[in-house]
C-alpha cells in the first residue's frame, strides 16, 4: 500500500478510516465502520452516526473524500491556508495545535523533519519511525487518554463549533 502522511506527520495507513475507505470487502468494511463510530462516540464523546464516518483519501488529497471528523482539524487548515503541503515546512513547527497530535504519535515529529529535508520517512528505518500496529482508530490517535484530549481540541464535535 501507498504510505502516504498526514500535513501533521500522522501516517494514513495506520487509521481504520483510511483502511476502510480501501476495503473491498463489504461485510469487513461495515465493520470497521461500525468500530470507528463505538470509538470516536465512546472514546471522544463525539456523538457521531453512522453516516458521519465517512471515507477517507487522507487529508492531504485535494478534492478527495475526506473523514467527516478530520473536516474541522486545525492543523489541516492551517497548512491549507499557508498552502503549505505539510507542517516540516511551517516556520511556526512545532506549534500548540501540532504539539497535541505530537502527543498521540511522537513519531511524527521524526516523519516531519524526514520530509523537510527531502527524504521521505519511509526511506528510513520504518520501525524506528512507525508507531506499533493497532486494531483501532489509531490513525488519530495513539492512546486513549491522548485521544480525548486530541478529540476535544483539535476534531469536530458534533454540534460544536471548532
């Protein structure tokens, strides 16, 4: 699979959502769903149906489909708006914003610095830069006392203004 990194450092491959939005399988897919809505509602308090967990290209696509969750994410603005194509270039890196996702993935960070000076994290060592697998909506988030505060600051909440 293509690896592709979120404006954050955050590794799309990693996130239920993307991996659904590539399922083939229906049965699978629906599943995955279905996690993701328990997760954000049980976990982040998001108040999320089943229609909102959208498919996923990854923040990053332009014109692509993109998490109903994600939609709000401060960071992903912010590049879009400095039309930058990822934080390793803002000259304001590390930001608040960006240090909170930082707290879910510290490999980010790494990611970040790998992309600014040209090379791409996955010419690296991968398992010195990649999070542990997870069977669940780690694409966000890496724990769950990182992701509630993650959801809170940086995600849409339904009904709440980012």
């Amino acid at each position: 699979m293509n690896e592709i990194t979120a404006y954050c450092g955050l590794q799309c491959h990693d996130c239920t959502i993307f991996l659904a939005t590539r399922e083939q399988d229906e049965e699978k897919r629906e599943r995955m769903r279905r996690e993701v809505l328990h997760i954000c509602n049980e976990q982040y308090s998001m108040g999320l149906t089943l229609e909102d967990i959208t498919e996923c290209d990854s923040c990053t696509t332009a014109g692509g489909r993109l998490f109903s969750g994600c939609g709000n994410c401060r960071v992903r603005a912010c590049c879009i708006e400095k039309g930058l194509v990822s934080c390793a270039f803002c000259g304001d890196c590390p930001c608040p914003d960006l240090e909170e996702i930082l707290k879910t993935d510290p490999g980010a960070l790494e990611r970040l610095e790998l992309i600014k000076i040209g090379k791409s994290w996955t010419e690296s060592d991968k398992d010195h830069h990649r999070r542990p697998p997870h069977d669940t909506f780690t694409g966000l988030v890496a724990s769950p006392a990182a992701a509630s505060d993650c959801a809170k600051r940086l995600m849409w909440k339904k009904g709440a203004e980012p």
